[in-house]
C-alpha cells in the first residue's frame, strides 16, 4: 500500500522491470530473460486485483522472449518501460479533457477513494472556470479520500470529506459521480475499490449520472476467456486493533468490490467515450485479434 492507484501501481512496475533491465550487467541472454520472468511473477503477486499492473507488466516485458543477445533485450525492456508509462500519463490528460465536457457550470460530484483519472477529470472543470462542489468519501480503512480532499482543496476547488455510510444521504445533493477503475470485465463490469458499487446503487435510485474514469489498459483480457478478478482482501489489522474484539469474530476486509454494467452510464477512456457494452470491442482494437486466441 506504498503506492496506491491502479494507474500508479501499474507505472511502478513497468519502470522496475525497465529499472531491471537498465542495471543488468550479466551476458546470458536465457538467464536474463529467466530473472524477468520471476521479476514479473514476484510483481503480479502483490496487487492481484489491478488488472493494470498485469497489462503494464506484458506491455513492457512484449517481445522479450525473441531477444539474442542481453543488448538487445535490455534495449527493449527499457523502450517498453518508457513508452508504457508516457502513453499511461497521458490518457489521464485525455480522460480530463473528454470528461470535463460532461461537468456544467454548478455542478456538485460525488468522487470515492483516490483515482488519478477521475480527479483530473474534475480539476479540468475548475481550471476551465466551472463552479463545482465535490463530496469525496474517506474511503475506510486506508482513508485514500484524504489524499482525495487535500488534492482538491490545494486546486482550490470547494470540498467536503463524508464519512462513507452517509453516501445516501447526500445523493440527493449531487448531480453527478465520478470514480476511477481498478479493472473493467469484458461485459463492461466495474472492479474498483470497495465501497463503489453502493455509490452506483445510490446513484440509480436517485437518477445521478454515474462516470467510470478508466485508462484502457485497466481493461482486463482474461475475463474474456471466463477468468474471474480476484478480490484482494487485506490483513484483519486495518479495520480492528488486537484485543478490541474477541478472538471468535471475524473480519471481512475486502478491498475491492465489483458494480455491474447496468449501473455505469458511459466509461471515459482516453479513447473517447464509451457505453460499457462497448468494452470487448476495445479490447480487440487495442490488445489485438491474437487475445481472441487465448
């Protein structure tokens, strides 16, 4: 939890692997590419939810396996590395210009727990002079909505923290919601950080426009083939001290949650725009038709 944000999370392991490959002062080229295997493997275990982290990995490692000689497979890594993490940071300046357009003048946003994208999206708005109100979620047990209320505050954008149980009760005061995406499934589904799939439902039934912010390679191609995202859950730690409760209670800490399809109004991608029915024909524009062979 040093580094928090799916883009983010993904940024750090495409420039380790990069980081990797810079340093390496061996000459077998198979040994090489065996390290960046375990590399690769010791990264995707730490954050098995963020589908980011997966495609930035495979991003930068693209090609490795065709390498003679360790130049040329350091040469390639580090280019991968770099162009991932330029091509990573400026679809968060695109998803800010494209979103802000659906932002009017008075409008008050609902955000959650801290998305790069979706707090650009709301920065682009007040720089363009829009008068907006956000309400942001402290987003427990790590309370990512306070990096969240600094950020927009330091922008000098009119904020106010809620606590996450009081979701409902200011829905009535918010015409639109806003959140980022850890992964997006193949049929459009949201994988973000938990708490968001009762911002949507709140959002439904009381008719606000609900937004995903999300960078196309959040876009998982494993769901495709029927894999399931798996639901990270962290240590017991972060939501009780030792001895507060009994030993006999258990604690469910999951840190993500998933919110269908039905619920999301449009996916801002730095593509454009999209309806989540949209998601599969992306994923084949984008990671290419051999994902369609497995």
């Amino acid at each position: 939890m040093t580094i928090r944000g799916a883009g983010r999370i993904a940024r750090a392991g495409s420039t380790a692997l990069g980081d990797m490959a810079r340093e390496y002062a061996g000459s077998d080229v198979d040994a090489f590419i065996s390290e960046l295997a375990l590399a690769r493997d010791t990264i995707l275990a730490s954050r098995p939810t963020a589908v980011s982290l997966w495609n930035g990995v495979h991003a930068t490692l693209r090609g490795v396996d065709g390498c003679r000689s360790v130049a040329d497979a350091r040469e390639l890594v580090v280019s991968n590395s770099e162009d991932f993490v330029r091509r990573s940071l400026t679809a968060v300046e695109e998803i800010a210009r494209i979103g802000a357009k659906r932002i009017s003048d008075g409008d008050t946003i609902l955000t959650h727990c801290n998305s790069s994208a979706a707090l650009g999206v709301i920065k682009e708005a007040h720089r363009q002079g829009k008068d907006i109100r956000v309400y942001a979620t402290e987003s427990r047990p790590w309370r990512q909505g306070i990096l969240t209320v600094n950020d927009l505050a330091s922008a000098g954008i009119d904020t106010t923290l809620i606590i996450d149980s009081a979701v409902r009760s200011v829905m009535k005061r918010v015409d639109k919601v806003f959140v980022g995406a850890d992964t997006v499934t193949s049929h459009g589904a949201l994988v973000n950080k938990v708490g968001t799939s009762q911002l949507a439902l709140a959002a439904h039934e009381a008719r606000v426009q609900f937004y995903v912010c999300s960078e196309t390679y959040k876009f998982s191609p494993m769901t495709l083939y029927g894999d399931m995202v798996t639901i990270e859950e962290r240590d017991i730690s972060e939501v009780v001290r030792p001895g507060e409760v009994p030993d006999s209670v258990k604690i469910f800490n999951p840190v993500f949650d998933s919110t269908p399809a039905r619920y999301i109004d449009a996916i801002i991608t730095e593509l454009g725009m999209i309806s989540p029915g949209s998601v599969y024909d992306v994923m084949v524009r984008q990671f290419g038709d051999e994902i369609l062979r497995g």
